[in-house]
C-alpha cells in the first residue's frame, strides 16, 4: 500500500468521524434526523465527498480489498447525491450512515494503523 492510498484512507476515516458527529447532533434518531435539513445536508455532503475520494485509491489498492469496499456502489452513491439532491430518500442516506458505514469506518481505520 502505497502513501497516497494511506492518505485518502485517512480522509474517508475523518469524513465518516464527521458523519458520527451529525448522527450525535440529532441524538442518533432517525425522527430528528428526518427533521432537520442540515443534518441531512451534512451527511449526504460527506457521504458525497467519500463517493468522489474512492477515485483517487490506486487501482491496486482496489484489487487488494475488492470484499472490503463496494468501490463501484460507493462511487454511484456519490453520482446519486451530486445529481439527484433534490429527490432523495433520506431514509435511505440514513440506513448508510447507521448500517453500513460502521464497517466502513472500522476498515479505514484498520488501513490507516498499518
């Protein structure tokens, strides 16, 4: 693994560190979450911003954690909410904050020790 792909990794780590302090914010419930635009502004800006970084891994780093990451969704869930704001389903945005991006977290954060 090269520096570059330890250093993106570190990015993803803090945008998701970022998206546990917007949970908190809204006491980690979805009813206050659902009711409150900025919240979800701030998710979804971070949940963009990790979409567009996983072009910037090296194609080896990639290959050396195809299970890990669903690099082609993620990166698809950056075009969802860069073109697509207006009609999102903020449901959706906070099932991957809460149930996905835990695990996403941790392997960042396992990346990021080695």
């Amino acid at each position: 693994m090269n520096s570059k792909d330890i250093n993106v990794a570190r990015h993803m780590l803090a945008h998701c560190e970022r998206i546990e302090r917007y949970l908190s914010r809204c006491n980690n419930s979805l009813e206050e979450f659902m009711n409150d635009e900025l919240i979800q502004d701030g998710v979804t800006m971070q949940l963009l911003a990790m979409g567009e970084l996983t072009t910037h891994f090296s194609d080896e780093f990639k290959a050396e954690y195809p299970e890990e990451i669903d690099w082609r969704n993620f990166k698809q869930l950056r075009n969802v909410c860069a073109h697509r704001y207006g009609t999102l389903d903020f449901k959706i945005i906070w099932d991957i904050a809460t149930l996905e991006l835990p695990q996403v977290r941790s392997f960042f954060d396992s990346v990021t020790r080695q």
